[in-house]
C-alpha cells in the first residue's frame, strides 16, 4: 500500500535542493483492483497500482509544471529540469501568488480502511459470484464491474509545509439483461469499505429492475411527477456545483447564479451543503494549493448563501478562502 513517509523522505530534500525560489510536488497514487463479469461469469480481474508526481516551480515571477512517475533520484532531476525550463519560457506574471509558507492544522477524516484498500481478487469474486448467482436464478444476465482499493494524495513544497490523505473504496456497477438484450436494468452502490457495500441490495434490484421493464411500452409526452433516484440527482448537483457555485464564473458574470447571493433561488424545502467531514463523505481536508478545505452551507431554505473559494478569487470578492483551490496554473 500507500508508503507516504517514504514520498517524504524522497521529496522533502528534492525539493528544498530545487534552483527556484519556491517548488511544490504534488504526488497522486491509486491502488485498484476491479473485477469484471458478464454473461453470469467472471471474464477479468485486474489490478491497477500507480503513483503520479506534478512539480511546479516559481523563480523570478515565472512557474513552470512538469510531471513524473518515479521517485528515483535521476527521475527526479529530470522532472526538475522540465519543470525549470518551462519557467524560463514563461513570461513573468507580477500578481503570480507564493506557495504556502505555514503549517496548517488539518481536521481529522476518517477515510480509509486497511482490509478494503487490500481485498483480494478473491473476495471480490465471492461478492460478484453471490449476485451473478441471483441473476441467473431469475433467468437473465448479468454483467458489470466491482472494484476496491484506495487513493492517496499529498502535497509537499519547499517552504516545509506538506499535507496527505489516504482513502479506500468500494463499488459495485450491476446490468441485468433479458430478452436477448432487448430489456436491461441497471444499479450501482458504492462505499468507503468493501464491509459496507450493499451489493446484495444492488442484485436485489437489478433482478426486480429487468422484471418490472420487460414489455415496458412508450407514452406519450407530457407533464409527469418523476422521483429522481440518488445517481440522477446526483449528476444535477454535480452540474450546478460546477456551474452554479463557481466562484470565478460568479466573478465574471458567466454563472447563472451570479449576483444572486442571498436571493431565494431555490424551492424554500431545498437547502446544499459541502462538507468533506461529514460522517458519509470524508473526503479530503485540505485544497490542492494545501490550505485547509472548510465545509460550506451553500443553500439555505433555496437562499443562495455560500460560494468556495481559493485565494484568487476571494480576493477579487472580498471574501475569506474557503480552501477550494485547484492544482495551479489552473
């Protein structure tokens, strides 16, 4: 699994030995295995381990970025060449902002489990083999992907200042096909531990799914009350914290709630937050410039309240960085 310290041992002198006057490393890892089936068999297991390493560097107000894969000393070098010589081609940008000088306190998630992040081919297969088993006792096929493992993320620059977080995870994607392909079904789970994956739920509902849609015939267009399931509602929230809550797209005008903050919006039953320390999200606590991430109520009885920020933006608002920065350049 996930070695951080040894990042930190290998990246912690690589960066202070850097000719510029700031650098930051960026290191992104996965550690996945995925099992796929179809045709109510198990057709491939697969296992996918990577580390990914993004060096940005600011000498004499020009940065430059480049990227890498290896820890190993000669590897390194080269990357910090790269990342050198793209600065020396930049022009120099007067309002470019200096990296982190000073050790946050992060808050504590609780994110990753030690016998998901290592789950075998094996127990993978048991999993898929249960609901494959439900499936075909139903008479259809089943087909889809399982996979489990973890994620690691840290940030490391020359000023001392570093951050990490670990993350395991669990997901289930699950088809049920009848009547040569003509009707199918589709659900997915997912969880932060292979022990919380309700994937008995999943082939529950998929085997109902393709039986309730068999014979299913068109209607007419019209007016309908729909009941929107987690996934659909979830690509809508997706799209409008993108679009709707983007605070440079507020700045500039181009989001379709600009000028709209503390205006009723939204139905008054409708009310969003961000919050990456609640119980069921964990996610990471700190932004990828590596300042802490705050949670944000951004909608309030359908009140527009709160917008995330990073550094640039909340100065040109006026406002406080809520840790939402992206990798920069952005």
């Amino acid at each position: 699994m996930f070695n951080i310290d040894e990042w930190q041992s290998a990246l912690t002198p690589f960066l202070k030995a850097i000719d510029a006057d700031q650098a930051e490393v960026i290191a992104s890892a996965k550690a996945i295995g995925a099992t796929r089936f179809a045709n109510n068999a198990i057709s491939q297991n697969q296992d996918e381990d990577t580390l990914s390493l993004r060096l940005r560097v600011i000498k004499d107000g020009r940065q430059g970025v480049a990227s890498g894969n290896s820890l190993e000393p000669d590897a390194l070098k080269a990357m910090a060449a790269r990342a050198l010589n793209a600065a020396a081609l930049d022009q120099a940008n007067p309002d470019l902002l200096p990296m982190i000088s000073e050790q946050p306190k992060y808050q504590s998630v609780n994110s990753f489990d030690a016998d998901t992040a290592e789950a075998s081919a094996t127990q993978r297969a048991d999993i898929v083999g249960a609901q494959i088993a439900k499936v075909k006792a139903a008479g259809f096929e089943a087909a889809g992907l399982l996979k489990s493992g973890a994620t690691a993320c840290a940030m490391f620059n020359s000023n001392g200042v570093q951050a990490a977080y670990q993350r395991s995870l669990a997901s289930i994607t699950m088809s049920a096909f009848a009547d040569e392909g003509q009707t199918e079904a589709l659900q997915d789970g997912s969880s932060m531990t292979l022990a919380g994956l309700d994937a008995e739920r999943v082939g529950n509902d998929v085997v109902e799914r393709c039986r309730r849609a068999r014979g299913a015939k068109p209607i007419a267009a019209g007016a309908y009350d729909v009941v929107l399931e987690e996934a659909a509602l979830s690509d809508l929230m997706l799209f409008l914290s993108w679009l709707g809550f983007n605070s440079l797209a507020h700045s500039e005008g181009r989001s379709g709630l600009a000028g709209k903050l503390g205006e009723q919006v939204f139905h008054k039953d409708f009310s969003l937050w961000s919050d990456p320390y609640h119980e069921a999200q964990q996610g990471c606590p700190f932004d990828m410039e590596g300042f802490p991430t705050q949670g944000l109520h951004l909608v309030d009885q359908g009140v527009v309240k709160q917008l995330p920020h990073d550094r640039r933006t909340a100065s040109k608002m006026g406002e406080a960085n809520t840790g939402h920065g992206n990798q920069q350049p952005d």
